[in-house]
C-alpha cells in the first residue's frame, strides 16, 4: 500500500497559485496554494482498486485522467504542500480496502406473519373508507 503512495507522491506534479484566505498581504504577493496532479494511469494499479479511486476522486479527475488536488488553508507553501500530499495518501488508501459486501438480511417465519397480518389490517381499514351506501 504504501508502495502506490510514494510511486504517486514520486509521479506528482506540483505548482503554485495564488490563494486566498489568511495570510495578510502576504497572499497578494507569494502564491502559497498548491496544486497537486497526479496521472492515476501511470501508477499501475489492478482494475477494482483503480475503479474505486475514479469513483473516490469524483469532480476531482479531469478528462486527462489526473487527480487535481488543491490546498490552500496554509499560509506557506510547505504546510500546504504537506497537506495535499497527504490528502493524496488518504485518498490512495481508501481506495485500497475493499468494502465489505452487505449480507441479505432474512425474515424468519413469524416476521413474515406479523407482516402480512399488519398488511391484512391496513387494507380491511382503507377498504372501509369511501362512499357511504344505504
């Protein structure tokens, strides 16, 4: 697992933005957001794991197949870049673990009773409404 994240993190292309957000005057003048990209063809991964990251990454893959990550809550380019890196980690890790599959759930013989007696009852009471006859 941690083999795909730093083949990711080695494959990963930075820039930097400008941002808004704290900062002062100092966001004016140091773009200190940045902008991760990361091609998810080249890191290889088998066909489910590489499935349920394009469904993770959501509105974050572009049609070129890059995941664009952005941080820009810091005031410094390291502290942002750290973020968006693990942001990254986070990401590639979620897509790892395989959901569990859910189990049908059974209702036992009694449980189909009382439905259908429940059901039964509904309709004698819905059956009774409407126009009154003489």
């Amino acid at each position: 697992m941690n083999d795909i994240v730093e083949r990711a993190q080695a494959i990963a292309e930075e820039s930097f933005i400008a941002a808004s957000g704290p900062g002062g005057q100092n966001v004016n003048k140091v773009a200190t957001a940045v902008q991760l990209r990361v091609n998810i063809y080249r890191l290889g991964l088998s066909p489910p794991v590489f499935n349920r990251l394009k469904a993770l990454a959501g509105t974050r893959l572009n049609a070129k197949g890059e995941i664009v990550l952005t941080a820009r809550t810091h005031r410094t380019q390291e502290a942002n870049r750290a973020e968006a890196r693990e942001r990254l980690a986070e990401l590639l890790e979620k897509a790892q673990h395989e959901p569990k599959k859910r189990a049908k759930s059974r209702v036992n013989r009694l449980g189909k009773v009382k439905r259908l007696k429940a059901k039964k009852a509904r309709g004698e009471v819905k059956a009774k409404r409407g126009p009154v006859r003489l």
